[in-house]
C-alpha cells in the first residue's frame, strides 16, 4: 500500500512539476522534470535495495534453522507431514508482516494476545477503534488499545502471541512479538514472526468496536479474580460455545520461542466440562498441520483459555496446567467415536476470572451462525440465526461431532457383538435392481464406527418363516455419514433375502442388526499410505466402493485434501441396472479443485455398450504408477479382473486386495518370494463320514460330493446362519461337540474365531482323521 501510494505521489508531482513549468519556460520545465526523475530513480533503487536486503535476510531466516521447535516437529511426524511443513514453513512464516498483512491487523477492532506473566499464561483480548493497532513499518506495530480483558500491564520484554482475526470475513494472521516498550500508553511491539493461518472452524460474526451487550436496568457484576471451579454461570457460557482463544507459550530463547495465541472451533458445547468443575477437555481437529498449540504444551505444559459471550460482552479467561495424552489414552473409545477428533487434551484450571456483561464493548452480529433449536438438546440437529445461512458456515464443521453422539457411538460399540434394534428411516431406489434402506438405532444408542467398506449382518423376521433370515450386507454409506447405515441392496431373483427387503421392508420397520466388521476396507490418509488407490467394482460390487469414494472425498474437506488420489471404476450392463452413477459424478464435483488435479477420478463402464474391463481399458484411465487395487463384484468378475491385473498388467498379488459376492472363492498367485505360508491344514475325508446335527436332531452321511457342511446341512432341510459364504463374516460360526474338520481346499478362515472347537461351516468340511470320534457331531 505504501507502495502504490508512494509511486502515485511521483508520478502527480512529476506531472504537475512539468505542467507548472512548461507555460513560462519549456527548458526551464525540462530541467525540473529531469531532476524529477533523477529523484524517482534514485528513490526507486534505495526501495529497491532495502526490499533485496529484506529478502536476503529473510532467506537466511528461513534456511539456517527449522521454523519449528521439536515440539510442533513431534506432531508433524505423528501426522506424517513433518517434510511437507518444513518446506512450506520456511516459505511462509516471516520476519515482517507483508503489506496484506500489515493493512489487515490496522483494520480490525480486536486483537486476541497470549502472554505469560508470573509463570501464569493468559489469554486476553485487546479493543478499540479499527486502526489502534498501527503498523509503522514492516517489522513493528504501534498498539493503543482502548481496553483489555483480562487487563495487564506489558512489561518491555513480554513476548505476545498475537491473533488478529476477521470473524465475518473467516480470515487469520498471526505474530510472534515482543513488547519494546511502552511510551505515553503506546505499545511498542517487535515483530518477532509472522504467518498467515487458513479459516477451518471459525463461525461467522461481524464485529464492531462501540458496541457490546450488558447495560440496561441490571445492575452490573463485579469483576470475579478468585474462583477455582467453574460455577453455573460460567458453565453455561462454556457449554453453549461454539468458539473460544487458546494461548500458549515457550519461554526462553530463540526463533522458535516466545508466546501464541489461536483459535478453537466446533459444533456448541464442543467444549466437555467433567464433573469435578477444574476440568475441560478439548477435542482437537484437523488443523493447518503447523501444530503450534500442541507443540507449546508439549514442551510447556500450561495455558490459558478464553471464552467470549458474544451476545452480552461477558468473558471468562482461565489459566491452568494442560495433559495431552492421559485423558485421550483412558477414553480412547469415547475419542473413537467422536467424527472428526483426532485427540484430545484435558485443561487443569489454577484460576478463573469472570468478567461481566459489557466488559468487551464489541458488538458482535451472527452470519449464519449455529444455535441450538427450541426444545432440541441435540447440538447436531441445531438450526440458523435469523437472517438465515447455512447451518454449519465453515465445511470443516460439518464433518465434526460432539460429546453426545461420541457417547452413543461408545455405547454402540460396547454392544458390537450383541443383536440391537434399527428402524428403517427411508429407502430409495438407486436403479431398477438396487434399494438402499437407511438404518437408524432405536435403542438410545448411536452408530458403532466403521472402516469405509466393512458389512454389518441383518436379522430378518418374516411371518411366512420359522425362523429368522441372517444375511450380511455392505456398509454403502460412509464412516462420516453421522446416524445411520445405509446398505444398498439387488434384488436377486432367488434371493430370499433381498426378495423380501425390496418386497416387505419400508420405512419405521424394525430390523436386528450387528455392528460392522470385515477386513476389505479402504484408508483414505495419504500419511498412512501415499499410493492412489484404485477401486474396481462389478454391478453390486459398488457397495462397498461408494463407501470408499464418499470416505476418500469427506477426509479430503476435512483434511484440505489430504488424502490419497482415488480412481472409482464402475462396471454395469446397463443404464438401467447401474447404482450410484449420479452420486459418483456428484463426489467427483465436490473433490474438483481449480488449481490443482483432481483427487477423484470417476468412470462408469456398461459392458453392453463397452464390453468387458480390459487391459486397453485401464490403460487408458491409469497413468503410469503404482496403484493399490480393491476388486469387488460377483465372484466371476472378481476373478476375471484379478486375472487382467496379475497376469497381464503384471500388478503384485499383494497389490491387490478383493472380496467377491457368491460361493467361490477367489484363485490368487502368490508373489514370487513371498514368505507368508498358508496354515497347514489336515487332508479332508475322501470317504463318507456320518455327521450328527445335535440340535435338530438330525444324522446323515457326509460325501466329499455334496460339498461344504453349510451346503450339506441345507441339502438336509436345515436353514443355518450365514452371512458371505466365504469365511469373512463369521455369520456360520457353528461349534463343534466331536470329530474333526479342515479347510483344506477352501479359504481358511479371515477372521479369529475366538472357539478352539468353533468352525465355519461355510468353508468346512470332514476331516479324515475323526480324532478318534465315532461321527462328526455339530451343535447345530
């Protein structure tokens, strides 16, 4: 700005000196504009030169020593983006403020300021007119603040964490300072570092200096130094906030040292008050990766906390000590189920200051801001101000929980091996074939969480059955889908099943489901694995994969893309019979970002049109790379496409992972070297073997051509519980009373089945060494 105003001076002095002197004399005006434009030159290169001095030794800054401390270097290696931040942190954290900057923190009517006084940190919020913090150059500020809460006189040497941030406009800046001096009630600040920070979680409000609640016919409240617990009063401004100021600081020397201050966002009462009163746990999001809070008190262990009431200029300010690992370690299944967190740490406050209604005379407007609705105590199911806007400003938001739907989801997965009701919320047809039913809990509990890929099993009662259908299904929603399972489902032409969800099952019908399980599931992190991934799905294969494709594209809002590159290739007969294509295309949109490549690609096949995936195909959607494969479909496809991709595009069989739907199992060749060994497993029986149903009451002769002991008890009459027929669900988990039995010749079992003497009988068979027992007896 000093710039532009600078070099337009110039230019209209210049031109005036010309028009001024050219009427009496052109030579004389000549002459003048000559020297005019010696003098601009020379002020240009003295610009000039003290820009390249600037950047000079801002490049000296940045590559002598890394911009962060081991402590933010700790939680960089944690995420797995510690060289990615080292490069990017040595591009934009600085020694003077840009001119951007620098008009930013003029304009703003408050200042949010970590410090730490009295081996006590603090977190205060400065005010006053827009401009009472004055940048006087690049690298310093003149503050005149006309008030701060908490209040504190800066001693010369204080260093500040300095946030500056535009509530309405969702913009932050911040500075590493120290306090010069004070002079005639002007601060004078240092600028020690300076970067600017992305919005995530912050809600919208407009502030103005001037303003503020309190007032009135109330008389007011004195200003409170002394609590040690948290009353009602600064329970309740606590428990309904959506935002609050973090400081933090590390005392001693050097470019990484000194004091912070930032800014924590969430759904209202994202924030967890324990019983004790002392206590808050805060759950921490996916931030900008720079990890300066948590860096501090790593190194630091203490902080201050600040809560605002926007509404009436009411402010809490709490000092205390911070635990980052012990409280998340004992509630890890409280942490698990809470969307979005990726940790927690718990505040410890020492002292609380309460400060009155009208104490920060800021008057700050919602924009769409969230507030609870009438009569609803469910945080998620909350509604917009008035004036409308979305109800969750930022994106980021969305994709975060709260404290309640955390503890549902903890008592969910407590229950994960137990039968529990759902009811049917809706159900829609994704094709002429395929129905999806959205499953909600209707025990009080909430959903179990579940990897993007993983089934539950369904208990199905039908008045024309006996005795219940037990089926597993595919999870098609995905793990940030709050609420529900969806499950997509074709209707076979001889399924009993499917024939009676798509015929019998509508909305409010009740359901017994199991939590989900499985081991085909996809993770989305780039940190966890930097391969793209490529899903390739055969007709109902889909399931799963539009699961992957909704998990890669929510992870990647709420991570700023950080996320894995993901191909989605779909194979279908026809238009008609193809699920999701609108959906797809829909996740591919969301994931499209105008500077960069897209991290979604979308492709949808129909063999009748396209034939059959080929060699030629793939070829021409992959660019050449290393790739990670899941194959799903029919068993058939399955195999098919495992053949396409190990024989002739030469992909590793580790590089492949699938799961197909019917009663074959998919053929691999193992790569060349690999040192896994299969489990070694007895010969089966050759001859017939007398099997023994103990429950039914039911003995038969067993021959190695009627199949697996799933296959040959329902030969018999009998309806067992199965699920995918192939050793992945435990569905069939039957236990044994006598005898022997083998997998050989089939997959072993995928999953631990927790029973010595417990088999699945969907890939079992007789032994031929009985172990001495007169028939195989099954309690079945």
């Amino acid at each position: 700005l000093w710039w532009r105003r600078s070099t337009r001076k110039r230019v209209e002095d210049a031109a005036w000196t010309w028009a001024r002197c050219f009427i009496p004399s052109r030579k004389k005006g000549l002459r003048a504009f000559a020297r005019s434009q010696e003098q601009s030159k020379k002020m240009c290169e003295a610009v000039v030169e003290a820009e390249h001095a600037k950047r000079v030794e801002d490049a000296a800054f940045a590559w002598a020593a890394s911009p962060f401390h081991d402590g933010e270097q700790r939680f960089q290696t944690e995420r797995g983006v510690r060289q990615t931040m080292e490069t990017f942190g040595r591009k934009v954290i600085r020694k003077y403020m840009l001119p951007v900057h620098s008009q930013f923190f003029g304009e703003q009517p408050f200042l949010i300021v970590g410090y730490e006084i009295d081996d006590e940190p603090w977190c205060s919020i400065l005010f006053g007119p827009p401009g009472f913090a004055r940048p006087t150059d690049t690298v310093s500020l003149d503050v005149t603040p006309a008030g701060a809460v908490p209040p504190f006189d800066p001693p010369a040497g204080l260093r500040l964490g300095v946030l500056g941030v535009d509530l309405a406009a969702r913009r932050r800046n911040r500075l590493n300072t120290t306090v010069l001096g004070v002079c005639d009630g002007v601060w004078k600040v240092g600028v020690d570092q300076t970067f600017g920070n992305c919005p995530q979680y912050i809600q919208r409000r407009a502030a103005t200096f001037g303003g503020g609640g309190g007032g009135g016919d109330t008389p007011p409240e004195e200003v409170v130094d002394t609590l040690a617990a948290l009353g009602a009063r600064e329970r309740a401004l606590v428990e309904r906030a959506d935002t609050f100021f973090v400081a933090s600081c590390l005392p001693g020397e050097g470019p990484t040292r000194g004091a912070d201050a930032s800014i924590r966002g969430g759904r209202p009462g994202f924030v967890k008050i324990l019983d004790d009163g002392t206590t808050l746990v805060v759950p921490e999001f996916v931030g900008n990766n720079h990890f300066n809070t948590l860096g501090n008190f790593a190194k630091h262990p203490k902080g201050a906390l600040l809560f605002l009431d926007f509404d009436t200029g009411a402010a809490l300010a709490l000092t205390g000590t911070v635990d980052l690992d012990q409280w998340s370690t004992e509630h890890e299944d409280l942490i698990k189920g809470f969307r979005g967190c990726e940790r927690a740490w718990a505040f410890k406050l020492t002292k609380a200051r309460w400060f009155p209604p009208g104490s920060v005379p800021i008057a700050f407007t919602p924009e769409g801001v969230v507030v609870a609705s009438e009569g609803n105590e469910d945080p998620a199911a909350a509604s917009t101000t008035e004036g409308g806007g979305p109800p969750f400003v930022s994106p980021n938001l969305a994709a975060t929980g709260s404290w309640p739907e955390a503890a549902a989801a903890a008592a969910a997965a407590a229950k994960a091996a137990a039968w529990r009701p759902f009811r049917v919320a809706k159900t829609v047809a994704e094709s002429t074939v395929v129905k999806s039913f959205f499953l909600e809990p209707a025990d009080g509990a909430g959903v179990a969480p579940f990897l993007a890929g993983q089934y539950v099993t369904l208990r199905l009662s039908s008045p024309d059955r006996d005795k219940p259908l037990v089926r597993t299904y595919t999870v098609s929603s995905a793990p940030g889908d709050a609420g529900s399972y969806r499950i997509s489902v074709k209707k076979e032409p001889h399924g009993a099943a499917s024939s009676f969800l798509h015929d019998h099952v509508h909305a409010s019908t009740m359901i017994d489901v199991k939590a989900p399980r499985g081991e085909f599931f996809l993770r989305a992190d780039a940190a966890q694995n930097k391969r793209p991934a490529v899903l390739l799905a055969g007709g109902i294969g889909v399931t799963p994969m539009i699961s992957m494709l909704r998990h890669v594209v929510h992870e990647g809002l709420r991570t700023r893309w950080s996320v894995r590159k993901t191909y989605f290739v779909h194979v279908s007969h026809d238009a008609e019979t193809e699920a999701f294509r609108e959906e797809a295309a829909q996740l591919a949109a969301e994931a499209k970002r105008t500077d960069r490549e897209p991290l979604v690609v979308v492709h949808s096949l129909l063999s009748s049109v396209d034939g059959r995936l080929s060699k030629a195909t793939l070829q021409k959607i992959l660019p050449l790379d290393a790739y990670e494969f899941y194959v799903c479909g029919p068993s058939g496809f399955v195999q098919a496409a495992y053949d396409l991709l190990r024989h002739e595009l030469g992909v590793r069989d580790g590089d492949i992972r699938s799961e197909a739907f019917g009663p074959s199992a998919l053929q691999r060749v193992p790569d060349a070297g690999a040192t896994e060994a299969a489990v070694p497993q007895p010969p089966a029986a050759t001859e017939a073997v007398a099997v023994k149903f103990a429950k039914s009451h039911v003995e038969q002769l067993w021959t190695p051509a009627q199949g697996t002991l799933l296959e040959f008890a329902e030969a018999h009459g009998l309806q067992p519980d199965y699920g995918c027929r192939l050793g992945n669900c435990g569905t069939c988990k039957t236990k044994l009373l006598a005898g022997a039995v083998t997998y050989d010749g089939h997959a072993a079992p995928a999953i631990d089945l927790e029973d010595a003497h417990a088999c699945l009988i969907c890939q079992a068979v007789p032994a031929a060494d009985q172990a001495g027992a007169p028939m195989l007896e099954l309690d079945l």
